[in-house]
C-alpha cells in the first residue's frame, strides 16, 4: 500500500518538479546576464574615470567627455 500511494505522490508531483527546474534555470540565465552587464557597465566607468582623472582637474573637459558619451547613442 505505501508503495503504491508513494508511487502516486511522486508520478503527481512530476510536473512540479518540472516547473521549478525550468524556473531555476532562466533564473540562473538571468542572473548570469544580470552580471555580464553588471561587469560591462563597470568597466565603462571605469574608462570614463581614467579619461577624466587624465584631465587633470580641468572641468570643462570631463563636461565635454559626459555630454560627448550621453549623446553617442542618440545619432
């Protein structure tokens, strides 16, 4: 009896299983996206803060470096 009915139990909760492994992996896709344009973005500002720690304090040229990276995508 207790194998017929364990047998049961796990036949019903199959599509369950099923569910949270497809849920785990896109969430692990997306955390691994997540991350990759975590990396990208920091490296970005990591380029933006060596060319303006080059301009020597000068605030017109870090200025002029934000509005010309602002406005590149905007063409």
């Amino acid at each position: 009896m207790f194998v017929k009915t364990h047998c049961l139990c796990c036949q019903c909760s199959y599509p369950v299983w099923e569910d949270f492994s497809a849920k785990a992996t896109k969430l692990h896709s997306q955390l691994r996206t997540t991350v990759l344009a975590t990396v990208a973005f920091l490296d970005a500002f990591q380029k933006v803060a060596d060319m303006a720690t080059n301009t020597r304090g000068r605030m017109t040229a870090i200025v002029c470096l934000f509005v010309k990276e602002g406005t590149k995508g905007h063409r």
